[in-house]
C-alpha cells in the first residue's frame, strides 16, 4: 500500500471564494478540526495579503499541533518573508512559493518572460529555504504551460531546496489521462523528482478536480491537496472528503491509503459550511444530505435487508448520525 499525504487548502484557496469571509477563530476552529482529520499538512492562508490575514495564519501556527502549517507566497521576496513570519511559530512551518510557468500567464500575470520567471523561482526558492528549511514550490497553470518549461522550472525549484513539488491544474482544464501522462513525463524530464515529494492540486472547473487528482496519485503522486465540501474559487477544489472516501472505500483495489480519521468528515463539513454560508448540496458526495439516503422503496427494503444492497461505505464511517 502507498500512504499518500492529505494536504488541505480550505483556510486559503477555499477561503477565496466569493463573498466568503471567516475571522480569525473561525479560522482557527477549522484548522482544529483538521489536525483532528489528521490531514498532513495546512496551509493556513496567504500572509502578503494583509495583516488580518497574517495574523489568523500565525494563530493557526501557534495553536495548531500536527499537521505542517504553510504559507503561501508568490516568487517575491516581500512575499515569501511575509510568510515566514507568520507560519515560524509553528512546530512543522513551510512556506509554498508559486509562480505562473505557462506562457499566457507569465505574459498576463507576471507581466515578463519565460527567464523573469525562472530567475524569480531560482531567487525565491532560496530564499525561502534559507528561511524555512521546508520549501514547496507549485509551477501555476502547469497543465497549460510548455511541457519542457515545466520541467525547467521544476528542476531549478529542486536544486534551490524544494522538497515538495505540488503541480496544480489551476484552472480545472485538464482531463484525467492528460493529467496522468504529464506527470510521468515530468517524472522523466525530472529524475531529481524520486528525492521529493510529488504533491497535486486540482480544480474543478470541468467537474473532474477528484478523478484529475487520483490519475495524479496514480501517476506517481503522493500527496493530495483538496478543500472541506470542494470549496474554492470559481467551481472550487478537489473535495477533500471525497479524496478521503475514495482511497478509504477503494484503497485495496488502488493500492492506496492515508492517515485520515474519516469520522471527523461531516463534522469538517458542517463547521465549514456554517462559517462560510456556503451550503452543501443535498446530493454531494459523502456530505450532502442525501447522500446515504435511500427514498424509493424499493431500495429502501432491499438496504433493510442488506446494506450492502445500496450501499458502499457505512455512513457512521464518515460521522454520519442520521442513517
Ligand atoms: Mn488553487
């Protein structure tokens, strides 16, 4: 069996969407209820932003005990010292350095060229790593850039002290089998890629931000990042929950497992959907309301007899109380 690390992203890429603004201990109460998940590692927000944002970062690193603690810069040096700053309290701190690798963001985003920015990764990296020691680094919109590029800035990243490599599909474009043999040909381009960590963050614009993550993992990952209920910008993130529930349910078929604690999950779900106001749909996945429930009679009497019947997962798995 391969572990593959769970890494949430609920406190920053799940914390942007639209009209969503949850305070310090709101915050906090959520990072709480991860490290009880058991996800692996938090990344707690986006200190640059501003001092609001700093400081629920730094509170989540100073009270949090488990999971590693991240904060999110881009490749600037004002970012990735904001960063530390907020997360060096924690017991495990990381700063994640991000840039754009495809060429219509690095001409729209970064306003530069392909050598801008592989010169500020190779800067940021390094400074990053003189400061923190544990350095991510996500090439932005990687499934859109020059397969060749990626790999160069991959490579620079990795010599300048990246120890994990999380490649996103940032605008959910990408299609499972796409997915997969982009990362197989990273993994050739890269050979430095075995001595780190191979992580995946993916969106879901087209729907596919959880079967675009497992063809990841099955590609070579193994570290996943998603968001409690999928929240995120835009169509969100991979749902964390359903991450979990399918290497839990399918793992002996897929060869894989995590260090999750499933029954804390609707738990996770409802503390997030609550201080958001971002309420779930009934028929999503593992946490809607009707997702362990069986209306047509028929159904109902063949479960009453066998749950096997209908049912896959046993909804006390996940924290269930209603079925
Ligand atoms: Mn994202």
């Amino acid at each position: 069996m391969r572990r593959i690390e769970i890494y949430d992203t609920t406190l920053r890429d799940g914390l942007q969407s639209p009209g969503v603004a949850v305070d310090g201990q709101g915050r906090l109460a959520i990072a709480r209820r991860l490290a009880l998940l058991g996800v692996d590692a938090i990344e707690a927000g986006f200190p640059v932003v501003g001092e609001a944002e700093a400081e629920a970062v730094r509170l989540v690193a100073r009270e949090v005990d488990g999971p590693v603690i991240k904060g999110l810069a881009r490749a600037h040096p004002r970012d990735v010292d904001a960063a530390w700053d907020a997360v060096r309290d924690a017991a495990r701190p990381r700063i994640t350095v991000y840039a754009p690798v495809s060429d219509v963001q690095i001409a729209h985003v970064l306003r530069g060229t392909r050598e801008d920015a592989l010169g500020r990764i190779r800067a940021a990296v390094a400074h990053a790593h003189t400061l923190a020691g544990d350095v991510e680094f996500s090439p932005m919109d990687a499934t859109r850039a020059d397969p060749a590029f990626l790999a160069e800035t991959v490579a620079v990243a990795i010599a300048e002290g990246a120890a994990i490599v999380s490649v996103p599909d940032t605008v959910g474009y990408t299609v499972p089998h796409e997915f997969a043999a982009l990362l197989t040909r990273l993994q050739a381009d890269v050979t430095q890629l075995a001595q780190v960590t191979l992580a995946v963050h993916c969106h879901n614009d087209l729907g596919l931000a959880v079967a675009n993550s497992l063809a990841g993992v099955l590609a070579g990952a193994t570290a996943v990042e998603g968001t409690i209920n999928g929240l995120g910008a835009r169509a969100g993130n991979a749902a964390l929950e359903e991450l979990v529930m399918l290497i839990d349910t399918r793992g002996a078929h897929l060869g894989l497992e995590t260090a999750i604690a499933p029954e804390h999950l609707t738990a996770a779900s409802r503390l997030v959907s609550e201080l958001t106001g971002y309420t779930v749909q009934p028929n999503k996945a593992i946490v809607g309301a009707n997702a362990f429930q069986h209306d047509a009679a028929l159904y109902r009497a063949a479960v009453g007899r066998d749950r096997a019947t209908y049912e896959i997962m046993d909804p006390r798995r996940v924290g269930r109380d209603d079925a």
